[in-house]
C-alpha cells in the first residue's frame, strides 16, 4: 500500500508538471484527490491493515494528498501567471503609431478682418463700441442729420420692421448712440464693429446683409490732417507699406466735409488693370468731419469739439486683402472656402 500511494505521488507530480493549461490542470485535481480518485480508492484497503500500521497509513495518505496539493497550488500559480504574461503582451497599445488628426476649425475670414482691424485700432487707442442690429429710426436716420423724407435716405434701402424701428443700414447709429451717452462732455474714440443690412438684390458685389467698421473720433482740435493719418496708418497697416491712399471729395449727410478713400492698386501698382477698372486706385471706405448738427444732436458743442469719422465694408476689406472675388462666398459656408482661412498647424 505504501508503494501503492509512493507511486501514486510520483505519477501526480509528472501530471502535474506536464499540464499546459488550467483546465488540465484542474482535471489532475480532480483525477487525484477527488472522492473517486486512486487515493480514495487505495485507502479503502485499510481495513486490511493492522491497527498500528493503520494510523502510519493514514498519514502517510494526508502526506501525499498534500505533497500533491502544493504542487497543484504552485503550477497554477505559474499557469496564471503565464496567462497574465501572455494577454499583455498581446494587448500591448503601441504607442509610436501616428495618431489620427483631429479636424479643427477655423476662424471666419470676416472674424479675421474684424479682429485684425480691431487690434489695429486698439493700439492707437481706440475702444471697441457695439450697439443694436435692431435699430430706432432716431440713431440710424435722424440723429445723423436725416430726418424723415430727406432724400439721402435713399443711398441706403432699408428693411423696416414697424414705423420706428428697422435693421440698421450701417454702423454710424453707434456714434450717435456713444455721443449721446457721453452727455457731450469729452473726448470719443471709438471702433464699432458689426453686421448691417440693406434691401440689395444678392450678386457678386452686394449682399443684403453685410460687416461694417466704423471708427469715431471725438475731441477738441480734431482736424481733417488727424483723419488723413489715420487711415495712412490703416492703409499700410492693413494693405501693405508701398500702398498710396487718396482721398475724393463724396457726400454724406453726417460728414461735412466728406471724403471716400481709394488706395493705390496692389496688381497692376497704380498703372490700371482690370481690377481697379483701368484708374489705378480702388475705392475702399467713405469718410468725413462729424457734421455739426450730429456733434449738436448728440449734446456736445460744435464750436468747442469737432471730430472725424469713417466706416467700411469689412466684406470689401477681406476680398482685397485675399483675392476673393465673390461677396456671397462670406455667407454660404463652403468649408472649402473657409478651410483656406485656417490658423497653419505649429
Ligand atoms: N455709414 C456710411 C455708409 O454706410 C459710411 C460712413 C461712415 C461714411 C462714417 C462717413 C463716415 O455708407
């Protein structure tokens, strides 16, 4: 019977080590300590036994059990860890493949020309001033030296939403409005930035609902030079320092005098081309002294201040600056078109 369970030992052991999964391993278990195993099996013959040599039998059975046990206990331990070992090396993420790009927007070229512009205007010391698109009659029209039936009205066709109200038609009702506030007392410096509309048929050139900029100065001894070399530094600042700018006498009812202002032609360098239509020059902003029944509108006294003012369409700027030809590709988001515009990867 000893040899009987030394042997059953030795087999167990070489089973043992020779199982390669934990399922085998297990079906060892099973085979040898389970209740119809061969030990089980081997000690029903005990009753054969004298009483001394029972209980050394007895023993000898648990030493076995366990010497088997323990080396099930560690293979598995080892068969685990194999396992552990083997499903990371196959999950192993590597990290040196190139990540998948993420796509990333871009500012509109409209936002671009308008925070460039404000910049511009905020390091000469200008602050940025916004008012209504919704606007009173008062402030787009009247406040600006149109009164009703004055037939100016008609340079900007209008979309009316009751009799008193409307969609501004430019961004000069913000003057109006910055004036007033100011209870005409100090100076003004101001940029107004923002969207205005007019009852235009949509083509290459026009859009009912466009950007101006209007910038507003304020102060006593403003003159005509200080608007001159303002829009000097606009121009070269915006267009490039070998751009020439020249002004023409124009008409608005809130500027007296009023000017538009043209720079020289970037293609053809001023000799006439296709773009500025043969002259050499291309009109970019209309411009002027605040009129001083606008200065007296709005509460301050045209004999102790005067003041400058200029507006432009930002449409206008950002088709010059980047050799758009077409207004309506600002407002009909072909992400082609707007990719162009994209902040380059650092
Ligand atoms: N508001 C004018 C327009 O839309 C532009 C302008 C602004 C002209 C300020 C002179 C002074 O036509």
């Amino acid at each position: 019977m000893q040899d009987r369970l030394k042997e059953l030992e030795g087999e167990a052991i070489s089973k043992v080590e020779s199982a390669s999964s934990l399922k085998e391993l297990n079906e060892v278990r099973v085979s040898f300590l389970g209740k119809k195993g061969p030990i089980t099996e081997v000690l029903k013959g005990m009753g054969k036994l004298s009483a001394e040599e029972r209980p050394k039998m007895g023993a000898l059975a648990n030493e076995v059990r366990d010497v088997i046990s323990m080396r099930i206990e560690s293979k598995q331990q080892e068969l685990e860890e194999a396992a552990v070992n083997e499903k990371l090396a196959s999950e192993t993420i590597d990290i040196t493949l190139p990540g998948r790009p993420v796509r990333t927007g871009s500012h509109h070229p409209l936002t671009k020309i308008v925070e460039e512009l404000e910049d511009l205007f905020i390091g000469m010391g200008y602050t940025v001033a916004e008012g209504p698109e919704v606007e009173k009659d008062y402030y787009n029209f009247e406040a600006l030296n149109l009164p009703k039936g004055h037939p100016a009205r008609d340079m900007q066709d209008s979309f009316y939403i009751t009799e008193e109200f409307l969609l501004r038609t430019h961004t000069s009702p913000v003057q109006a409005r910055t004036m007033e506030k100011n209870n005409g007392q100090g100076p003004v410096k101001i940029i107004c930035p923002g969207k205005v509309y007019r009852r235009d048929n949509d083509d290459a050139t026009h859009s009912h609902q466009f950007m101006q900029i209007e910038g507003l100065v304020v102060d006593e001894n403003i003159r005509m030079s200080d608007l001159k070399g303002t829009l000097e530094v606009f121009a070269k600042k915006m267009f490039g320092d070998d751009r020439e700018i020249r002004l023409r006498p124009s008409f608005f009812p809130f500027t007296e005098p009023s000017v538009e202002m043209d720079i020289s032609c970037k293609i053809c360098g001023g000799a006439g081309c296709s773009v500025c239509k043969k002259t050499g020059w291309i009109e970019i902003l209309g411009a002027g002294m605040v009129h001083p029944n606008v200065l007296e509108m709005a509460g301050y006294d045209s004999k102790k201040y005067t003041g400058f003012a200029f507006g432009m369409g930002a449409e206008r700027i950002a088709m010059l600056k980047y050799g758009i030809d077409d207004i309506r590709h600002f407002y009909t988001d072909d992400i082609r078109f707007l990719t162009q515009f994209s902040v380059p990867e650092e």
